[in-house]
C-alpha cells in the first residue's frame, strides 16, 4: 500500500466510512504499529482498542496497558494484572 493509499483510506475513516477504519485496524495491527492503532481507538474504534491492548500485551508495554485500563478498557486492566502477576511470580 502506497503513502497516497494510506492517506486516502485515513481520511475516509474520518469521515466515518467503517471499511475503512477496519482496514485501517487490520493493516495497523499487520505492521505492528501502536501510534496508529492508538490513534483510532481513542476515535471510537473498538477493534483497534482489542487490537491495541493485543498487542501491547504481546510486547509487555505495561505503560500502555496501565493508560487504556486508566481509561476504562477492562480486556487492558485484565492483561495488565496478569503481566504484573507472572512479574511477581517470576521474583
């Protein structure tokens, strides 16, 4: 996908066309980037917020899990709490 690709997708998931925000969510979470994942959950986006919290799991970003469950995302406080269990199982 082209830069000119991505950016015409982006602005058609500002304007609210849902195929385009989960194809956005889908290439975010391929490429493993967490800004864009981020960006589109903080709009709304459930998927990129399950993606999000995936991903920050798999790479043990404590930090981002502990700012998506500070904003209510229980799948985050739950992944957090037993990343922070096996860290003090492994004491």
């Amino acid at each position: 996908m082209t830069d000119q690709d991505l950016a015409t997708l982006r602005a058609r998931a500002a304007e609210g066309d849902s195929d385009a925000v989960g194809q956005l969510v889908e290439l975010a979470g391929e490429r493993g980037d967490m800004v864009e994942l981020r960006r589109l959950a903080d709009g709304g986006s459930a998927d990129a917020a399950d993606q999000l919290v995936e991903l920050a799991g798999e790479l043990g970003d404590l930090d981002e899990l502990r700012r998506l469950a500070a904003g209510g995302n229980r799948d985050a406080a739950e992944v957090l709490s037993e990343l922070l269990e096996e860290d003090a199982g492994d004491e």
